[in-house]
C-alpha cells in the first residue's frame, strides 16, 4: 500500500499563506517515488489552494464537512461543494472537533457516509485521551469510535476510505507516540476492519507531534501506512522532510 502523508493545516494561514505554503510544497517535491500527499487548508483557502495545486500531485482536503447536501444550515459546508471546490478527502471526527465543536460517533457516522456517497475519501480520526490511557482503556475507546463511527457503510467504501490514529495526548504536544505505542494501535485496529468494512487493507495513519525526526521511525512500523501532520506541516520544509522519510 503506498503511503499518505496529509497535512492538516487547521485554523491557520491567511490567502497570501496559503498559496505561498502550497506552492513551496509542490515545488520541493522532486520526481523521486514519493508517497501520496495531500494538504487540508481552513475552507477559506480551499479554492486558492485548488488553483496552485491543479496538475500536480498534491491532492487537496478539507478539514470537516455536513452531511446534508445542501439546505438552511447556516455556516456548514456540504459534501458536494467540497467536491466542486475539487477536494478528494475530507478529515472526519478530527478530535479537536470532537472536543471544541461536539462531534460523537454518530456525527462522524452520518459524516462519512455522506462523504463516501459524494465520492469523498474520508479520513476517520479516532484515538484515547491521556487519561483514557492511563486507565487502561485505549483500545476500547478505539474500538467504540471505529465500530460507531464506521458503521452500516456501503460494501466498497474500504477501497477509499482511510484512517488515522491520533491519540490526544500526543497532538500538539510535542509528546509524540512511541513506535511501538502506535504499531500496537494501528494493529489492533487492522483486526478490528474485516468485521466493520470487510477488508483489512485500509490504510492506517498516524498523527500527533510527527516531525521530521520522528516520521521515519514511525513509518518503518508495519501497521503505519502514513502520517496526519498539523504543526510541522505548516513550513513546506519540515512538511517536505516528512514525505522524504516515507
Ligand atoms: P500535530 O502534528 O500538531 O501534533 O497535530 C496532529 C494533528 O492533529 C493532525 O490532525
């Protein structure tokens, strides 16, 4: 499975940063084999974003998204206008969204089928807060937010959608997992998706602190098929030496 690194650009960049962060990206890629990339600037930057990234590689997503198509819901963005903005994927039940805006498993459900049905790949964020941890309960909360999140989806949607484990403890921190914290995850997850998608190749990132010192660590794991990047994929540089390590 080739790998994904996306970055996640969350509430930052203006217009001019936007563009600015884009190009610098597509310009350092370089024509070595590379993994799949994608960036997910904030909505206002989508269509700037689009522009700069037409006829290269770099795929654009979005962050979040409703899932009704379109209506009076004031200040949301459907699945099909991402789309004609020429977004390929979509972050989903990011945990910041789950903790700042009321995401549940059943928002992200209704999400994701409404992306999948858009032709929308959705990235699925799941992962266990601090203390969920230290109690023990890791893997459980994982399994609640990937059987609840993903489920009674269409038979095919295996083939697009993908995963990304992000503990909350470790976005944002600097505190990232170890190697063998994530492999642990992403493998138990990888058990979990014949059950709930009827398919097990389905790629699994991971996200929470990755820079270019750790990537590589991480990506050498079995079960790590990429990475979700927030602060270190706002300099083209530090984002560039991700997709190097992969
Ligand atoms: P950081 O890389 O800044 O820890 O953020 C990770 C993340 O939340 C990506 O979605």
């Amino acid at each position: 499975m080739k790998k994904l690194i996306a970055g996640n650009w969350k509430m930052h960049t203006t217009l001019a940063e936007a563009r600015e962060l884009a190009r610098g990206i597509v310009q350092g890629l370089g024509e070595a084999p590379r993994p799949e990339v994608a960036v997910a600037p904030p909505y206002t930057a989508l269509a700037a974003v689009a522009d700069v990234l037409a006829g290269t590689p770099v795929h654009l997503a979005a962050q979040d998204v409703f899932w009704e198509e379109k209506g009076a819901f004031t200040g949301a963005i459907s699945p099909l206008m991402l789309v004609d903005v020429g977004c390929r994927l979509v972050i989903v039940g990011h945990s910041e969204r789950r903790q700042h805006f009321g995401e549940t498993d059943a928002t992200v459900n209704r999400k994701v089928k409404a992306a999948l049905k858009a032709g929308l790949a959705p990235i699925v964020c799941v992962g266990e807060t601090l203390a969920q941890r230290e109690e023990g309960r890791t893997l459980a909360v994982v399994e609640r937010q990937i059987r609840e999140g993903l489920a009674e989806l269409p038979a095919d949607a295996g083939a697009r959608l993908v995963i990304a484990y992000e503990p909350v403890w470790a976005i944002g921190t600097g505190r990232t997992a170890t190697p063998a914290q994530a492999q642990e995850v992403h493998a138990f997850i990888r058990t979990l998706l014949p059950g709930v998608l009827g398919t097990a190749r389905v790629r699994i990132l991971y996200g929470g602190s990755v820079t270019p010192d750790n990537a590589a660590a991480l990506l050498a794991e079995p079960d790590i098929d990429g990475a979700l990047v927030g602060g270190a994929s706002l300099m083209a540089a530090s984002f560039l030496a991700i997709i190097a390590a992969a």
